[in-house]
C-alpha cells in the first residue's frame, strides 16, 4: 500500500490539464452494456475506478480494449455471456451497480450484488429497484444480491423520486432508453453529468428529454447503436486543483476546467478573497495576498454546492480568518476527514450534519490517514498548507478519483513522493 510524503510551504504555479470526469465516466461505460454495437469513449480518466468498471464489464463478456495509458477506451458488448455481477467486484465500488439496469433492460434479467464503496453513509438503492419496479421488473434481494427480471421487457412509467438522487436518476435514464412506451422522471437530479450522458445515449439513437431539468422524458427505442463520445472534463478534479492553489498561494490555469458547471465553487472562492478568472481554455486561479476570509458553505443538490468538493473546501477553511460553518445536506457520515484535519492543528468541531471551523493561522504538518475518496484530497491540500512534513496513508482511495495528482502538482511545484506505506 502506498503513501504520499508532502513538503508543505510551495506556491503553485503553473498549469493543470483536468481529466474526464469519473463521476459520468463510469456511467458511460456501464451504457455500453445497452448496445450490441461497439463503442468509443474518448478522454477517459486513467483511474482506479475506471479500470475497475473495465473488470467487471470484461467479466460480463463485454470486449474491452484499453491499454494502459490511453484516454480511448472500446467496449463491445455484442455478446454478453453473463448477467451475474458478483459480491467481489461490487462491493469495491458503487457505480458498478449500474450494470443492473442496462442488462434489465436489453437482456431482460440480472443478478447484481448490493454495492459497496466509501464509507459515507448508507447511500441505499431502493430509489432505483423501486424506479425498475414502477417499470415492471420483479425483483428479489437474496443473500445481498439483487435479482431482478423483466422477461417482456420494461414499460414505461412515471418514477416520482423522494429525493433528487443522481444515482437513480442516471440509473433509470439507461433503463428507459429501451422500455416500451415513456418514462417520466419527477424530482430527477440536475447535475452536469446527467447531462452527459443523456448527450451520449441521444447520440446511440435514445430519445431524452429534460436532461439538466427535474423532470426528465425518455421514450423508448427498440435498439440503439455504437458510438464514439467523449467524456466531459472532471468539475470535482478541477474544483479540486482550484482549492490547492487557493490554500497553497499561487497562479494556476486549470486547463479544461468546466467554468460553467463550476458556478458555486467559483462563487465560494471569491467570496474567500481568491481571484477565479474564466478564460478561453479554462479557469485561472490566483492567490497572491492576503489570508483567506471564512465562508459558510451549505451542502445542496446541483446547482448548489457539491458534496464532493465539501471536504476540500472544509481543508481550505481551516486557514481562513474567522468561523465558517460547513452544511452537509446530501450523506451522512461524511465529516470523516474533519478529526484527521484537526491532526495538524485545525479547529473543527462537528455536530451532526454541521461542521464549525475556527480558522487557524498555520497548519503543522502530520501523519494522517484517508478514509474515502474526497477526504483524502482534502489531506492533500492540507499538507500542501502545512510547516513541515505530511504523510498521507491509505491512498488507494486517492487513486480511485484523481489521474497523476502528484504529476500534476509537482509540475507546479509542490514536493509530494510517493512511497511504501508502512502500516
């Protein structure tokens, strides 16, 4: 198991390129599953997450051409041998559950595990097996698996979401390209993503639309088709970078950044006293004055803020002049990061969904351990804040969501090395 080792102290300067985003990345592939044609994903995240899906999808029978170090990923599932995703791959990573659906819905049956993945609470998938329901699925959960069947097909039907998920509503989306009849899809989540792949399924020959809406119409097809798409850039990556350079002090053009699905961020930042430009190929982030000013952040569905860029935001606070208070409104149990902050001397305290930070003057660098995805990068940024020396632990989990992070930040001029971790 590695470790990254942070020498804090060192201004950013330089550029960035983002990746494609993880979060539609995975979605997409699993798309692949809808149609016996091949098909093309270009600018894929080289992740951990990404090769994992890529597993799975080969133990399926889907074709998977990937080399090692290519943004181009080819699947082809025109003869998928199996529809059984087992407990050993699931339980790793969430979004392999989306496999259950695309199979619903062009084989007809599957048998997929319960998911796992970060520990941020329960995250459960009834929102989405009462959406297959609703389509006429008969489904059974047996010894942690979920089997499902619609020998007949889906039907259309109108899916009514308690809560904006962007899980069930992607979910459902896949499903319903190849159902009979329209789905409509109330309360449906809105962020950039969705839209994404609703972009990719309209180019396969699905009929969407009110994608990027809370309400979302799909009527059916009998087949789609292959496809060459490209993934849209990774806004929680660039969002990401954005709070390095604003911790750390620097001047950084994130190239690619998505500005536009980046509203909030930027909106954040610069009430920070970050200066966030928009330029033609990307978003400059500079900060070369004073201290940061607190700012209270209220956790929200898109366009709001993200939950995934909570933690990074919440690493940023701990240096900022003043108290903010930090909302958690999307999972529960996902302050794990803030006991591994206070390790270099901030000052948060949490209580239940609100995180209190009193900004300190400087951070001390420490040995700290990632507990999931984004708290682990949020350990990163601190480090890069921070007098002295940081060791990062358990940075698997870093590797499942960000492609070449200490390349990227080195090349600006951070001192992050990656080593044996001794645990």
């Amino acid at each position: 198991m590695d470790k990254l080792t942070i020498r804090g102290g060192h201004r950013l300067n330089g550029n960035i390129r983002i990746s494609g985003a993880k979060n539609s990345a995975l979605k997409l592939m699993a798309a692949a599953l809808l149609t016996d044609e091949p098909v093309e994903l270009r600018n894929m995240p080289n992740l951990a997450d990404s090769r994992f899906m890529a597993r799975l999808l080969s133990t399926l029978g889907v074709d998977v051409y990937w080399p090692q170090g290519d943004s181009t990923c080819r699947l082809n599932a025109a003869n998928i041998s199996s529809t059984i995703a087992p407990y050993d791959l699931v339980r790793k990573m969430r979004a392999t559950f989306n496999v259950l659906g695309p199979l619903l819905g062009r084989i007809g049956h599957a048998t997929v595990s319960l998911p796992g993945g970060c520990a941020i609470g329960a995250r459960p998938v009834n929102f989405h097996l009462d959406a297959f329901e609703a389509m006429g699925a008969d489904i059974v959960i047996e010894q942690g698996y979920v089997k499902a069947a619609a020998i007949r097909g889906l039907n259309g039907a109108i899916i009514d979401l308690p809560f904006p998920s962007v899980g069930a509503t992607e979910h459902t989306m896949m499903a319903a390209t190849l159902a009979k009849s329209t789905t409509t899809i109330n309360n449906a989540a809105r962020e950039p993503e969705i839209i994404d792949i609703a972009n990719m399924l309209k180019a396969m020959g699905a009929k969407i639309e009110g994608e990027g809406t809370s309400t979302i119409r799909i009527e059916g097809v009998d087949k789609l088709k292959g496809v060459s798409y490209a993934v849209m850039p990774d806004r929680i990556e660039a969002g990401t970078y954005a709070m390095a350079v604003a911790a750390a002090g620097g001047d950084v053009l994130l190239e690619g950044a998505p500005a536009a699905e980046m509203t909030s961020l930027l909106e954040h930042l610069r009430k920070a006293g970050v200066t966030a430009s928009v330029e033609d190929n990307g978003v400059r982030i500079q900060r070369n004055g004073e201290r940061l000013k607190a700012v209270d952040v209220d956790v929200q569905p898109h366009p709001g803020f993200a939950t995934d860029l909570q933690a990074q935001f919440m690493a940023l606070m701990t240096v900022a002049d003043g108290t903010s208070t930090i909302t958690e409104n999307i999972f529960e149990n996902r302050f794990l990061h803030a006991p591994e902050l206070n390790r270099f001397g901030a000052d948060i305290r949490v209580q239940g969904k609100v995180a209190t930070v009193h900004g300190v003057d400087h951070l001390v660098g420490a040995p700290v351990m990632a507990t999931d995805l984004r708290a682990s990068v949020s350990l990163v940024i601190a480090g890069l804040v921070a007098e002295g020396e940081t060791e990062v632990n358990r940075i698997y989990h870093l590797d499942r969501g960000f492609e070449n992070l200490e390349e990227k930040l080195n090349a600006c001029g951070a001192r992050i090395e990656r080593g044996a971790d001794t645990e």
